[in-house]
C-alpha cells in the first residue's frame, strides 16, 4: 500500500546525495537553474490554481488558516526544526534550514501528491506517486546543489504526510461519497496550487511569504466543503 511513497521519498534521497555530489558546479549555473524552478513552481501553481469553482471559499479558507497559522506558528516550528537538524548535520553558516523547509514545502503541498496518495489508498494505484518520484527527484537535485543537504531531510515528513494520507483514505473512502471526493480534489489543488506560487516567489526571492502558515486553510477547506454538501 505504500509502496508509491516509498518511491518518492527514496527519490528525494537519490537525488539529494547526486546534488551533494554536484555541489561545486558554479554559482551562476545553480542561481539561473534555482529561479527557473521557482518559475516553474510559480507556472505549476497558477495551472493548479485555476481550476478552483469556489474561489470565495477559497479565500475565505486560506486567510483562517492564515491566522490559525500564525498563531500555531507553523513556519517557525519547521524552522525550528530545520535548525535543529542543521546542528546536529550541516556545518556552521549553512542554509540547511532554508533547504529543508524550501523542499519539504515544494514536494509536501501540490494536488499530485494528495490525489497519487489517494489512489493508492483507495485502488492501490502508485503510477501517480511513481510519477511524481521522477519530478521531485531532479528538483531535488538542483535544489540540494542550491540550498545544501537540508533537501535530503524533507523525504522524513513526505513519507509521513504522504503515508498518512494513503492510509485515511483507505478508510475514509467508504465514507465520503464520490462526487464529494471528486470536488474536494480538485479544490483541495486549487488552494494548493496558491500556496505553491508563494513558494516560487521565495524561491525567486522576490518577496518572503511564511507559505507553512497557510497550510491549516487546507483543512478549512475541506470542513467548508463538508458542511455545504451535506446541508
């Protein structure tokens, strides 16, 4: 059943170590290739992003998670994280941290890692999460040789986000109805698809936005969502 998270992780890790071997390629390489990821990230998330049917409730979601974000301190705990993993890994003045929140963000947040967990829950069909391996693995090159071994950590919560996911909806599958579960996929991607522009703006260092913060509006959704359907 988790054989497609296995996958993904294990490709996070490969290509982390060949982006820790290719660390020495030159700085003008690594800057141009790192911001056309974050454009591609910011193109990915604007395809996902319009797909919405309800942006209102979209908005509404992303701003209560927002707030509930901020109050949980949801970025500064992974970055808390991220600094720990760094003293205890990464040499001193190190981006570690930068790595490991940047990547756990681009690979955790995106409709293929929600619908590819799906399905191997509910059919134990991994060619969607297989597919994704390959994506993550040569972003996770590029992004390792850019922003240090901090990348190779993010495949730990893609391997508990993605597995907890696989296995709620093997159990959840019996109780949602199906046209539900197909509107809630395609919203749950539209309110990823703008955090993922938020992250390709980071990335692009073109403004910081603290993206982990809204990631409780995901939740939100989903409850908004529930709610309407059933009243």
């Amino acid at each position: 059943m988790l054989s497609g998270v296995l996958v993904n992780s294990g490709a996070i890790i490969v290509g982390s170590l060949l982006g820790i071997i290719l660390r020495n390629i030159t700085e003008e390489m690594k800057d141009t290739v790192t911001k056309g990821i974050g454009l591609g990230v910011i193109v990915l998330g604007i395809q996902m992003a319009i797909q919405t049917r309800s942006f209102i409730v979209i908005i509404i979601s992303l701003c209560i998670g927002a707030m509930l974000g901020e109050w949980f301190g949801i970025e500064e705990g992974m970055n808390r994280l991220g600094l720990f993993l760094e003293t205890r890994f990464a040499r001193s003045g190190s981006n570690f941290a930068e790595g490991f929140v940047t990547a756990s963000l681009i690979f955790v947040i995106g409709s293929m890692g929600i619908i590819g967990s799906i399905e191997s829950g509910v059919s134990s069909s991994h060619a969607t999460l297989y597919t994704k391996s390959v994506m993550d693995g040569f972003m996770s090159i590029m992004l390792t040789a850019s922003l240090g071994a901090g990348v190779l950590f993010s495949s730990i919560p893609i391997f508990i986000y993605q597995g907890t996911i696989v296995l709620a909806a093997s159990v959840l599958v019996r109780l949602i109805p199906p046209e539900l579960m197909t509107e809630l996929m395609g919203e749950i991607s539209a309110i990823g698809g703008i955090m993922i522009c938020g992250i390709g703006i980071n990335i692009l260092k073109i403004s910081y936005i603290r993206v982990s913060n809204f990631l409780p509006g995901i939740l939100i959704m989903i409850l908004v969502m529930c709610v309407q359907y059933f009243l």
